[in-house]
C-alpha cells in the first residue's frame, strides 16, 4: 500500500510516517511528485497497521496497491520518471525528448571504439553502447576485451562526452562495471537473476533491465522491483523480442508492451529493434515503429564494418544508415508530440 501525504505536508510529518512504517519491521520508499509526497509501504501485509498510519498527521489517506510490484507500479509513483544518465551532456530517458543508444555490440579494439563513438555521436547520439563482458550461447565465440574493453568505453566517453552502456553479467563484476561505466545493463539471460538485480540495486548508477526471452509483463516489472526495492529508484526498462515460434527474425519484438508499460508503471522504456529482429534492414522501420507507440528511447547496434563484426554484425547499422535512422525517428516523434 501507499501513504498519500497531504499537499503542504512537511518533513517532519513525512519523516514520522517513515519512522512508524520502520517501527512496523516494513520497509518504506519516499516518492517525492511535483504535487504529492507518498511513501511506499514494503513488506509483509500481515503487519500492516493502517489505522496507525493513517492518523498520522500529514496523512491524507492509504491506498492499497493491488499490482504485485508496489514501488515501480503507477498507482505508487503516477508521474512518468525521468533517468539521468550522465555524460556532459546532460542525456535523460523519459519525458518528452527521445533518447539514442547506438554503439557496437562488444568492444573489439581501441581505435575501431573510438572511431563508432565518435560517429554516432555526429549522428545525434545521446548515449554508447558497447559490450565488454559477452555473454554467448557458444563458449568458443568472442567473449569480450573485459576491463580493456571498460577502460576503452572510458576513453570514449571522455573523448564525446556520450554516457557509457555497458553489461554487467555477474555479481563480483558490478563493482568493476559501476567504476567505469555510466549505466548499468542486465541482458535477458539475467533478468531472473535476483542476486545480481539485488547488486545493481545496491549501487548509485542507472540499470537498463532487458526483457527475458520468455518473461511476462509481470515478471518483467517484478524483476525491476527487485533493483528498487533494494535502494536504486533508476530503472529503465528495454524491450529487446521474446522468443517465439517464427523463425525469419531472431526474436519476435512485441512493441504492445510499451503501451501497457506506459500505463502499468512510471518506468520508462526503451526498445531494442536489433536484438528484437536480428536483421539490420529491418531496424529503421522498428525504431520508426517504437517511437510511434511511445518508446522512450531506442538503443540500436552499429559497427562501421558489420560483415566482419565479432558479434551481431548482421543486425548492426553501418554508421550512415544509423545517421539516416536517427533523423526519420526525429520525423515520428515530432508527429507524436516528442522530439529528439
């Protein structure tokens, strides 16, 4: 449940709901919205006491959450919330502006980094990815540069000023991956990893949380819950294609979620059309398609040479195609009412 504060409420009465949860052995979240302060009430049902809460001064009433995921629920927090992301220049997700996320799939070398991140950020990039640690379904294929591959991304991002999305697999890297990296990425082999939700949670840096192959809309938010709840409120969520049966793309990108996203949760949400297809030519149109149905942001993969790319160079945009890309996607959203 959430305690709605009166408007006007001050510290003081908000630090006693607070204290009154924390004496119950539940835990609380404070959202502060431009009109309301409400706080969060996490934990057991069984000892929840409303009446006690509830005539507390400052209250103004209780309401019961309904939805399995309480802090990332839109009943809890109604205002959509906007993620700062870093960089010099200022990149958000959420709000009106549409955000970019475009860079290689893993970081093969030093000067073939360089020479994407500065590409892309021409082409009105606001953020880079680039994947250090890979993940791969066969052991014998690139793995990643690992802390090479962090201190490049490093470079880069001194270099454009864009902020770094990067992938952390494991719990005894988020450490390591925080101290170089502006945005935290769980892949969807990891979204039903709960230790390393609860690691990333633990830290100050944005997570972006892909969709598992197979995940619900449920489980999808519950597995956000998890990194809230455990003390980071930044969570951006990405679509990235479950598995289906159809066999022409690599995934089945499913942009229904966003809507219902949009109106389950706060968070915001951004689409990944190259996981979600797996073919390059196919890309625009889906990026297109995503910011028509209110994605937040797009992340894409591009390399400058996709035919002899390490990883993914089949659903990789050249850095030309990526620039053309990022200027159609301007023309949707200003027909929605955004912009880039």
């Amino acid at each position: 449940m959430i305690v709605v504060m009166r408007e006007g409420c001050t510290p003081q009465q908000v630090e006693a709901v607070v204290q009154a949860i924390r004496d119950m052995n539940l835990k609380d979240h404070v959202i502060v919205g431009t009109e309301r302060t409400v706080v969060a009430v996490i934990g057991d049902d069984r000892y929840k006491d409303r009446d006690a809460l509830e005539s507390l001064p400052g209250v103004d009433r209780i309401v019961p959450i309904l939805a399995p995921y309480k802090i990332a629920s839109r009943q809890a927090h109604p205002e959509p919330s906007v993620i700062a992301l870093g960089g010099r220049h200022g990149a958000t997700v959420g709000g009106p502006r549409i955000c970019m996320i475009a860079g290689p799939c893993s970081v093969e070398d030093r000067s073939r980094l360089l020479e994407v991140a500065q590409a892309v950020k021409e082409a009105g990039a606001h953020a880079l990815r680039g994947g250090a640690f890979k993940p791969r379904t066969n052991p014998y294929e690139f793995q990643g540069l690992g802390e090479k591959g962090l201190e490049i991304l490093a470079e880069a991002r001194e270099r454009t000023g864009l902020p770094v999305v990067t992938e952390v697999m494991s719990i005894d890297q988020v450490l390591l991956v925080a101290r170089y990296a502006d945005v935290l990425q769980i892949g969807a082999r990891n979204m039903h990893n709960f230790n390393l939700l609860l690691g990333v949670g633990k830290t100050s840096k944005p997570v972006l949380l892909k969709r598992g192959f197979s995940a619900t809309l449920n489980e999808f938010l519950l597995a956000a819950e998890y990194i809230i709840q455990a003390g980071n409120p930044d969570v951006i969520l990405c679509e990235r294609g479950i598995r289906t049966h159809e066999d022409y793309v690599r995934n089945t990108l499913p942009l229904a979620i966003v809507p219902a996203i949009k109106r389950e949760s706060h968070l915001p949400i951004v689409v990944d059309p190259a996981h979600g297809t797996g073919h390059a030519y196919m890309v625009p149109a889906m990026c297109r398609a995503a910011v028509a149905a209110g994605a937040d942001g797009i992340m894409v993969e591009v390399h400058q040479d996709p035919a002899h790319a390490l990883t993914d160079g089949a659903q990789s945009l050249t850095p030309e195609a990526f620039a053309r890309t990022v200027q159609e996607v301007a023309a949707v959203a200003r027909a929605v009412g955004r912009e880039l």
